[in-house]
C-alpha cells in the first residue's frame, strides 16, 4: 500500500499545526519553540505600549531624569506656569520623547477623554445594595479544586484563600451586592457552602430562583 | 518637481507620507481613489500599514477610532458615509483621539446626488472634531500631514477632518509637490498615545459611563482642547512654512488689506473669486474688494476673523454657503461670521450677508463673485438687504430683479421693497480678462480621454506651464458622451482654478459626438478657437457647415487616430490623438514633452509612444483626403473582458514608479 504524503499547512495557529494526510486533516500541538516564549517576555517592553508619564513641575524637579535636559525643562516649565506638564515616553528608562506643554484642562481631576485608569480606581462599598448576606462556609467549600463561584462573580468580590488542601473561597462583604449569582451557580447547589442570612438551604428561595 | 495627482491621491499621499499605521476603509464617491490609492501600496509594498475593509462606514469609523487609541489612523469618506461616521465621530473627540478624515465633501440626498457641497462636512460640524477646508490638490495632501500635527498636539488630542469639494477638487488633477519622506518625519513625528489601551502596566478604560457632574467637567476640558487647536493651527502652518516653502494660516485674505467689500468662502470655489478680485482691484470707482478664504472652519476663529475685519475696515461681509442650516436663521459659515463679528466688534461690526450656492455640484462661476461683490457694495451703502439668505442661479428667486414678472409672486410680496432698492451695477460686470487657455475633450466613456488628458498634464507641467485637468463625473455608462477639461496658463503667477468655459480647443475623440441631439458640442468653441477630430471619412467643407456661421476662423484638424491605432494594434485611440493634440496646441511642443511621455505612457510603452508621432505626423487640416471606409476597431473577447481595474494598472501617471525614480 502506498503511503500518503503528510503535509504541514501554513497556519497562524500559535498552539496548533495542522496536518493534511489525504483529504483527512489532524491538528496536533505544535511542538515548542523559543520564539513563542521569546515574545511573550518582550511584549512589555515594546515601546508602543509602554504608557507616557505626564509630570508636573514638582514630579520633574524631585527626581533625576537621565537623557533629557533637566535645567532648561524646568525653566521652560516655569515660564508657563502651573499648568506646566512634561510628556515623558521612556520604555525601559531610556527616553524616547520628552515634551513640555500646557495642560488644556479646565477640570484638572478628570482625565483627558474621560479615560479611566483601571489600577488607580479605589473599590468602593456596595454593601447597601444588599438585601441579603452571603457568606461561604469554609466546610461546605471545595477551595481551589473548584472556583466556579469566583470566576462567575461579576464584582469579581469572591476571592480564594489559601492553596490545596483547606484552601477556601471568601465573600469581600464590601464588593458583594447580594446578585445571587454564585449562589445559582454553586457545584454543590449551595447546598452546604453558601449561606444566606445564615441559612444553607432555602426550599423556597430555590423555587424562586431555578422555578423548581 | 511637481507630480500629477488626483485631489484624492494628494491626500492619499499625505496619509502615507504621515505613515499612517492603521487605515479602515468603507469606500464611497468622491473619495473611494484616496482609499484605493492607499490598499494599492499596502498591497505593493511600498507602505506599511493596516488596512481594514470595514462592512460600513460606522465600522471604519469604529476601528479607526480603536486603532486611535494606540497607533496613527486615518480614513476616508464623503456625503452618507461621513453622516453614517458621525454617530461614533464623537466617541473619538470626547475619548481625545487624534485619528485623520478625508472627506471629499458631496451633497447629502434626498434627492440622491453625487455631486459636491458642504453638506456633509456641515452635519459634522457639531461633532468635536478639527474641520480645515482645503482648496486644492496641494493643499490637502499638506492639510493631512498638518492635520496629525495639530490633532496630536498635547493641548489639543481631538480628531481632525481634512475637507476638499468633490470632483473639481478631488478628481482634478494638476501639479502638486510631493514633500521628502524624512522630511516629513522631522516635522511629525511619530504618535504616542497619552493613554495606550493595551499598555500593560497602566491598564486602562475608554468610553466609561460617567454622571452628570464628572460629564459636564469633562465636556468643559474638550471645549477648552478643541479651542487650543486655533493656536496650534496658526503655528503648526507657519512651521510647515518654514520647513516647505507653503506657509499656511487660519484664512486667506486674498485682496486689498483695505477691502471695504468683503466675500467669505470655505475651499475650492474660490479659485473663480481670486480671479474676479484681481480684476476689480484697484478698477477706479470701485471700493476696495477681497476674499476672505477660511481654512479653519471647527473650531472657529471667531476673534481672528473679526480682528482682520476690523483691521480693513470692511463694512460689508457677503458669505458663501454651499449647504444649509435646514430651519436656522442663516447657513453655517454666515451663521458663525455673523456671530462672531456681533460679539467681538459690537457696533462697529460690517454687515453680514448670506449667499448659498454651489449646492449638488453647482458651479460657482466668476460672475457670481461679481454678482456678490455688487451686493457688499450695496448694503455698504446702507441700502436695505434681506434677513435670510439670498440664493444663486434660481431663477424665480435672484438677488437683483431685472424683470419682476420672473420673480415668484409671494417672495415680491415679502421682498418687493427690498429688491426695489438692490441695483444691478454695470462696473462690477466689466469682461473679465481671459488669462488661461481652455481645451475641452470630448469623447466616449472608455476610449482613454481622462488618461490622454492627464498625460498632457504632466508633460504641459514638465514644460513650465501650469495646467488643470477637470473629467466630468456624473451616471455616464461606458460609450456615453463626456467631457475633461484642461486649464493652461503660463509659468509662474497665480495659481488659476477656474475656467472661463470658452474653449481655445475643442478635442472630439468619436466624429459622431457632433451629431448627438444631446450635446452642442461646438457651443462655446472660440471664433479663434481650434478643432480637433479624430475622423477618415469627414472633410473640412462638412465640418464647416456644422460649426455654423460666426464660427469661420476656426482652425479645424482631423486626425484618424482609430485608423492608427489599428495599424499599431493598440486598444485605444488616446495616445495618437494626445499626439495630436500637441500638433493643435503649440505652446506645448511635443519635442519637450517627449521626454515626459518616455517614462509614463501607458504599457505598451513602444507602441504608445509611436501612436503619439504618428497623431502628431498625421494631424491634417486639410481634412480627410478621401473617403475611405469606416475604421472599427475589432470588439475582441480581450476587449469585452475589460473593466477599470485593469485601466487603473496602466493608469497614469505611476505614482509609485515616480517615486522609485525620484
């Protein structure tokens, strides 16, 4: 019997390659190489996505810049006033551009194009919103062999506490705004693991919420 | 060295020469060539970038404004497309995303109508973006790269529109000057975010809902923004200057410093106003006229504008709208200048007149101008004027009333006083001089003539002239009967835009053009004038009676340039009556236009430029010599299979080939 050539098909698949044999194509995992690693660990240090730093006069003249002219940055900074800010682009501390502008903006706590700075948000409490409390029981709670309840939660208020055995799931009781949402999607149907107002099981409740 | 080029390819140039990273595009009339233009390089080679063939212009306008976040992008769009971009267009000002639009400004239907106005770029005008109206080729391909500079200026962030008019300045092709590509890095350099959306260690959240009190603190930032980029323009222009050679400003003052009489415009039309001001200035007993040509027109230098009318001394403001303000008291442009001179020049400022024209393709003619230079006179006189806008070219609506029976009945009721005391003034109407030669081609759609004509432009070009080529756009099927008109003036001088529309020669590519019903095609052929058809079989004696009387200097030519082209085996007739053309047309010989044609004939280059020689050597006037039977080229499988695509790889000239060359 003849064998059939196999052939590799050109594909941008990074974790699979794919192989024709015939009219039958297979996937299978394509075999590691460096490059995929490689580029991985520079994606930060790609200067596109290295964010500027926006300084005013008092961030400048506290700390020591190498690659740009301190004095006359400052000086320049001065004559424009207190609205003065330097535009600092320097990937991996090497600048790349350094700007001294006047900033535009009347209102000088919101961002330019209302932009929000994820890491700079502060969480805020949302207890109030509850009507009910949430608290898991660390007995009932499979910890880190599960986690559906923390994937699943959209204030992403369910955090797991420890690793392997006795490792459990906690409600922030700040984040949490009653949805019910792990509750619903519990794998044990908190039968045993999430208490509501103290109560594990809810005949009723459960009714209301799966229409049994 | 100038290069030929379509408005659109100007622009397009201008975005590649910004090295534009990023570039979705959703094609539509007029600007659909910027677009082709750029998919053509990415796909060559020769420039870098994304592009995205969107599903809509709501989703180019979407990606544009995504790729805005982390990289430079432009697009391009005119008419409907632009309406159907503004319902993200102001996710790109309020999110400070300095993206690029070219907008081929056209008419926005009902009644559909692929023609040019302002329409579109007037729908847009509350939408937060930088609007600079450019009025040439030249102009938009430097408005572009200007363009990125502003909008990525710190103070500013806000997304810009470069506007040019449809057709006369999208399609019409002339000489532009392409800058240096490393000079163009040294003036814009490359973008950098402030807030890049995929940054990992300041990850990032854009278009965040917000309540009223952070809203209207961050509206209050974006006004404050958008108002910086009047200051940034002015400098950005003079910088440009400085490094180009073409220096630009917020406006225009073309004219007298002292102009008493004022005309206000955005883009192309006023090439014809430049030429009637620099007839009526200066005439004796006539005040001192300009024309107030606005580049800036979003946001508004309300303050510079009247400061430069105060400076004059203007006492009358007539303004050109090419689009309206459907249920305002005024149209756009004559809105803001009347706003703004009420509020900075109090008592003291010039009246302001509305004039709308040039709607859906309307030719803004010369005597227009003349028309709104006699209608400042007046109300500087203090004679009284109508409080709305007064209309061109509609008949049973003029702005001087020779016959009141023309006039619609209910607007004499309304207005009979008014128009009693407007008086037509004969010295505003002086013959204009006639500096420019005129060629109109007449010919088939598909037989070549726009190529021909922009041949001819760049060789006019290469020889010192400077020269203009129009083609007529309209719902023209292949073999319907159309025009390209080509403008030529000496070296030197002023930049002439407009035609005076009497032709100096009359070029018929198909002898049966003259007997179409449809088309005088003689009308307007100068008593001086030149003919030139391609025919084997028509003598001079016929052609005479044709032309009529009145018309006995008229030089005419034949050439059987089908006759030629057969025996060559070419396609098309174009190129031996581009030869011809140069036999009719001294002032640009051949012999200096040949060095030209060598390096930009279309392909087959050989046997097109032997079709040149040969219209040139065969160009009668003595008529055909004998009837001879009728030439038809063969209608081969080959021939049938064409279709534009094709033409535009052959098209002319080879942006990309000038500059591998250069």
């Amino acid at each position: 019997m003849a064998t059939i050539e196999e052939r590799v098909l050109d594909s941008k698949n990074r974790h699979m390659e794919f192989v024709a044999t015939g009219r039958l194509v297979t996937a299978r995992p394509r075999e590691a190489t460096g490059e995929t690693e490689d580029r991985g660990s520079k994606i930060e240090d790609r200067a596109e996505l290295c964010a500027p730093e926006i300084l005013a006069i008092d961030e400048v003249a506290g700390q020591v810049i190498d690659g740009i002219d301190s004095k006359a940055i400052l000086s320049r900074m001065a004559d424009i006033g207190p609205e003065a800010r330097l535009f600092l682009h320097r990937p991996q501390g090497k600048v790349l551009r350094a700007e001294v502008y006047e900033d535009p903006r009347i209102c000088p706590e919101i961002n330019r194009g209302a932009v929000i700075e994820n890491l700079k948000e502060k969480p805020k409490d949302v207890s109030g919103w509850r009507t009910h409390d949430f608290i898991i029981d660390t007995k009932g709670c499979l910890g880190d062999e599960c986690g559906r309840c923390s994937v699943m939660c959209p204030e992403n208020a369910i955090h797991l506490m420890g690793k392997g055995k006795g490792s459990f799931h906690e409600i922030d009781p700040l984040a949490c705004k009653g949805c019910y949402i792990c509750w619903v999607e519990c794998y044990r149907t908190a039968a045993d693991c999430i208490l509501v107002d103290g109560k594990t099981f809810d005949a009723a409740m459960r009714a209301k919420h799966f229409g049994e | 060295m100038a290069t030929v080029l379509s408005g659109n390819s100007a622009a397009a140039w201008g975005f590649r020469l910004s090295r534009v990273q990023c570039y979705p595009y959703y094609p539509i009339t007029p600007s659909t060539a910027c677009s082709e233009q750029i998919a053509r390089w990415v796909s060559d080679g020769a420039l870098e970038t994304v592009t995205i063939n969107a599903e809509s212009e709501h989703s180019a306008a979407s990606q544009i404004i995504a790729a805005g976040k982390s990289v430079r992008a432009g697009t391009a769009t005119s008419s409907k497309g632009l309406l159907y971009m503004i319902e993200v267009m102001e996710n790109a000002s309020g999110g400070s995303i300095p993206c690029g639009f070219f907008i081929g400004n056209r008419a926005t239907g009902a009644p559909i109508n692929i023609w040019a106005d302002n329409s579109d770029a007037y729908a847009m005008r509350d939408s937060g973006a930088i609007q600079i109206f450019t009025a040439d080729a030249q102009e938009a391909l430097d408005g572009v790269i200007q363009g990125y500079r502003i909008a990525e200026d710190l103070r500013v962030r806000i997304p810009f529109a470069v506007n040019l008019r449809g057709f006369t300045g999208t399609h019409a092709y002339e000489g532009v000057e392409i800058p240096k590509p490393e000079d163009v890095d040294r003036f814009l350099p490359g973008y950098i975010s402030t807030m890049p959306l995929f940054a990992p260690a300041k990850p990032v959240t854009y278009g965040a809902m917000l309540s009223a009190l952070p809203y209207r603190r961050h509206k209050r930032n974006q006004m404050a923004a958008l108002k910086n980029a009047v200051e940034v323009t002015q400098e950005v222009g003079r910088e440009f200057g400085e490094r180009f050679g073409r220096s630009y400003g917020l406006f225009d003052w073309i004219g007298d410093q002292k102009a008493k009489l004022v005309v206000a415009l955005l883009g192309e039309s006023a090439g014809a106003g430049e030429v009637v001001v620099r007839h009526l200035q200066g005439k004796q007993g006539l005040p001192g006229v300009a024309l107030l040509k606005i580049r800036l027109f979003s946001p508004f230098p309300a303050s510079e504008i009247s400061q430069a009318l105060a400076a004059a001394g203007t006492k009358a403001v007539v303004v050109l709208d090419e689009g309206l303000n459907h249920g305002g008291v005024f149209p756009p442009l004559a809105q803001r200048i009347a706003t703004a001179v009420q509020l900075h020049l109090g008592s003291h400022a010039p009246k302001v007149a509305s004039v709308i024209g040039g709607l859906g393709g309307s030719e803004v003619r010369q005597e227009h101008f003349q028309l709104m230079f006699n209608l400042a006179d007046n109300i500087a006189e203090g004679k009284p004027l109508r409080a709305e806008p007064y209309w061109l070219d509609i008949d049973e609506d003029p702005i001087f009333v020779e016959n009141e029976q023309q006039v619609n009945p209910k607007l004499w009721k309304k207005w009979g006083e008014v128009w009693k005391q407007q008086k037509r003034k004969e010295k505003y109407f002086s013959a204009l001089p006639q500096e420019t030669d005129e060629v109109r081609i007449y010919s088939r759609a598909g037989q070549g003539a726009i190529t021909s004509a922009v041949g001819f432009t760049g060789a006019g070009i290469l020889t010192g002239s400077r020269l203009l080529t129009v083609p007529a756009f309209g719902s023209e099927r292949r073999g319907a009967i159309i025009t390209t008109d080509t403008l030529v003036h000496g070296g030197g001088g002023q930049k002439i835009r407009s035609f005076n529309r009497t032709w100096d020669v009359m070029v018929l590519y198909d002898d049966t053009i003259l007997y179409s019903p449809e088309h005088q095609a003689l009308d307007g052929l100068k008593e001086s004038g030149t003919l030139l058809i391609n025919s084997s079989r028509l003598t001079v004696k016929k052609l005479r009676e044709q032309l009529g009387a009145g018309k006995a200097n008229v030089r005419i030519f034949t050439v059987p340039a089908a006759e030629i082209a057969e025996r060559l085996g070419l396609k098309h007739i174009n190129m031996a009556m581009l030869g011809a053309l140069h036999r009719v047309y001294e002032k640009i010989p051949l012999e200096k236009a040949l060095p030209y044609y060598e390096r930009h004939v279309p392909k087959p280059r050989e046997l097109s430029l032997e079709a040149i020689r040969l219209g040139y050597a065969e160009c009668t006037d003595q008529g055909a010599k004998k009837r001879v039977k009728e030439v038809r080229l063969p209608v081969t499988a080959e021939f049938l299979a064409w279709r534009p695509e094709d033409h535009s790889q052959i098209a002319w000239p080879s942006e990309t080939e000038e500059i591998r060359a250069g």
